[in-house]
C-alpha cells in the first residue's frame, strides 16, 4: 500500500500512528461489516423452490412457487 508512506512523509509526527492505522483499521471494519451483512441475509432470504426441490421438501416448493406467481 502505497497511502501509508505518504502520510508518513507529509503528517505531523505527533499524528503519524493514527494517520497510518486509520486505512488498515478501515479494511477491518469494512470486511466485517461484509460478513454481518452475509449473516443476517441467510436468515432474512427464503430459500429458493429449487432448493426445496433437491432436499425433497415438495410441498414448501409448491407454496414458494405461487408465490413467486402471485407477484
């Protein structure tokens, strides 16, 4: 990464550790942030008629299936 040495050339020294750790500590957050919201959507999505299909669960498909045709 090419950010941080930059900001170490330019910053105050005083502001130098937090101005570095800032970006990396960014990425963190935002890369957990990714797997809260992948979480919270396999309990929030239904599964799909085909899926239902395969685990031999027919009678769940068939109500997903007309409602997938009511909309």
């Amino acid at each position: 990464m090419i950010a941080p040495i930059n900001i170490v050339e330019i910053s105050p020294t005083i502001a130098k550790g937090s101005l570095i750790s800032f970006p990396e500590i960014s990425i963190n957050i935002g890369i957990l942030l990714g797997y809260v919201f992948i979480r919270f959507a396999l309990f929030v999505i239904p599964e799909s008629p085909r899926w239902l299909v395969m685990q031999n669960w027919l009678d769940e498909a068939k109500i997903g299936v007309a409602k997938d045709h009511r909309q």
